[in-house]
C-alpha cells in the first residue's frame, strides 16, 4: 500500500497526517487499517513499540467514532502513565481537525477529580492504564455501555506488571458485542489466555522485527 489515501480514511483526518508529514503506511500500519475499517473482527497484533501501532490501531478508532454521540465508544488500555499520555497526545494530533472530538486520558498519580471532571463533559474515547480505569469504573464515573472498542496496548507490559485483575473486571464490564484489538510485542501464556477467554476467532497480524531497538 502506497499511501494513506488508498486506505479509505477522512479527509479530516488524512489532512492531520499531512501535517505530520507521513507519507506511507508502516508494515503494521498497512496490514491493520484496512482490516479495521472494514471488519468487526477481533485482531491480535505482534508488533514492538515504534511501528507505528498507534496510528494502527488509532486512525481506524478516530475514522468510526461517532463524534454527534458524547458517549464513551472507545477505550485504549495500556501499562504506564507515560504511554497513556502519548497515545492520547497522538490521538489528538491525528484527531485535530474532527470537530466534536473528545478524548481524555485516566491514569493513576494524578487528581482523580480532574478526570472525572474531563469524562462528565463528554469522551468518546478514553486512554487509561488498568488501575484508574478499574477505580473510575467501580465510581461509575467511567462508563463503558457502548464501547464497541478496546485496545489493549502493550498487553503483555500490562500482565507482566500484575493488571490481570484489572482486564478482567475492565473486560467483564462491557457489552458482548465489542471488537478487541491485542497489541503484544510477546504473545506469552498468559496472553493467550486473555486472547482465550475475551476474544473471538480473532484475526493475526504479524510484522517482521525491524525495531530491535525498542526492547531497551
């Protein structure tokens, strides 16, 4: 694939990807988009930090959101507070020029309050790391009766930092009918079991490790 306008995304967004200056889909970036956009499928992707995963899973997130309805339609899951801000920052750049958009990131060390706060105006889609998200959620401050995607980011980071618990009762709160997206530079056991127990005939991208770098 050549370019992001064969993929099929808006013009609003294609016009922040300009800005940004990215010329050609990543590998994964290739294999996902269009998959994402024309399918509900669940999809399990082995891709490393710096392929571009972000804008993978991301610009397909923006493209189907639905920006005339302020409910929570999309949730990003990830390990740290660090890669829950960048993935927000992201979004938004690839966001800017969606009118209407609004996405607000929940994570821990930081006032509960003013997250809250940013989710009563209105998040179409929320970027949260397992704890907060888990806490938002038992405040019935974070509500996911219309997600109709999740991302699990990093998803062997998150179990290997102990957020079993955490998936599972974020996981167990939602509608039935939900696409998943697993991003996992490793696909361990105990990812497979989350892969297992949430996720249905799931689809598999695989993109050659071009970035070793990223394990450091």
């Amino acid at each position: 694939m050549e370019s992001f306008e064969e993929i099929g995304l808006s013009g609003a967004i294609l016009k922040a990807i300009n800005d940004l200056g990215f010329e050609k889909p990543t590998p994964i970036q290739a294999q996902a988009i269009p998959l994402l956009l024309s399918s509900d499928q669940d999809v399990i992707a082995s891709a490393q930090t710096g392929t571009g995963k972000t804008g993978a899973f991301g610009l397909p997130l923006l493209h189907m959101t639905d920006v005339d309805d302020s409910s929570t339609q999309g949730l990003v899951l990830c390990p740290t507070r660090e890669l829950c801000l960048q993935i927000t920052k992201d979004l938004q750049q690839f966001g800017k020029y969606i009118k209407g958009l609004n996405i607000v990131a929940v994570y821990g060390g930081a006032s509960i309050r003013d997250q809250i706060r940013a989710l009563n105006k209105g998040a179409q889609i929320v970027v949260a790391t397992p704890g907060r998200a888990k806490d938002l959620l038992k405040r019935k401050r974070l509500v996911l009766d219309n997600i109709n995607r999740v991302v699990l980011d990093e998803a062997d980071e998150m179990l290997t930092m102990g957020f079993k618990d955490e998936l599972d009762a974020i996981l167990g709160a939602m509608p039935e009918e939900k696409q998943i997206l697993l991003f996992s530079a490793t696909m361990s056991k105990r990812i497979r079991s989350i892969t297992k127990t949430y996720m249905d005939d799931p689809a598999q991208i695989e993109t050659e490790r071009v970035n070793t770098a990223a394990k450091n």
